[in-house]
C-alpha cells in the first residue's frame, strides 16, 4: 500500500465557454490541478517558479468544479484586497 503519490503531469488546456487557460491533469488518477495553487508553468509547462511562489494543493475531477474554484476561491481573494486598496485610497484623500 502507498502512502504518497507521485503525480505524473502532462499538459491539459482547458476551453470552456469563453474561458481558456493551460494547467496540468495526472494521467493516472485524472486529477486536474488548480494552475494558481500549484503554479502549472513550474510544474508540466517548464517554466521557473517565483521565489516566493507558496504552493498549495487543490485538485479537481472535473473542469467545472475547477473553474468554481477560482471563481470562488481565486476571484474572492482579489477582490478582498481591492476593497482594502479602495479603503486605503479613500482614507489617504480625506
């Protein structure tokens, strides 16, 4: 029995309604790696990663609940720290 798993990437394109990116899909388990948490370039596109890049784990069975995912997850974070950036601009003017 194992008790780690050694993902085996290749490239996988996503295109689905409008939206189009590349990440990376486990031929094995079929898993479909969030291209944000896990860096994609980095991992199955050959691409160096930032220094400060922090990897996370989000895989996913299907592309739907991919795309979720960063709508939910992804999207959220940013327009956080643009209500914080609009409350910091707005302060600084008064």
């Amino acid at each position: 029995m194992a008790y780690t798993w050694e993902p085996k990437w290749e490239l996988f394109e996503v295109n689905i309604d409008g939206i189009r990116f590349k990440t990376c899909k486990d031929r094995i388990t079929g898993l479909i790696a969030c291209p944000i948490c896990l860096h994609a370039a980095s991992r199955c596109l050959g691409e160096t990663p930032p220094q400060s890049y922090v990897y996370e784990n989000s895989f996913f069975y299907s592309v739907e609940d991919l795309i979720n995912h960063m709508k939910n997850y992804h999207l959220g974070e940013l327009r956080k720290k643009l209500e914080k950036l609009i409350t910091k601009m707005s302060e600084e003017e008064a």
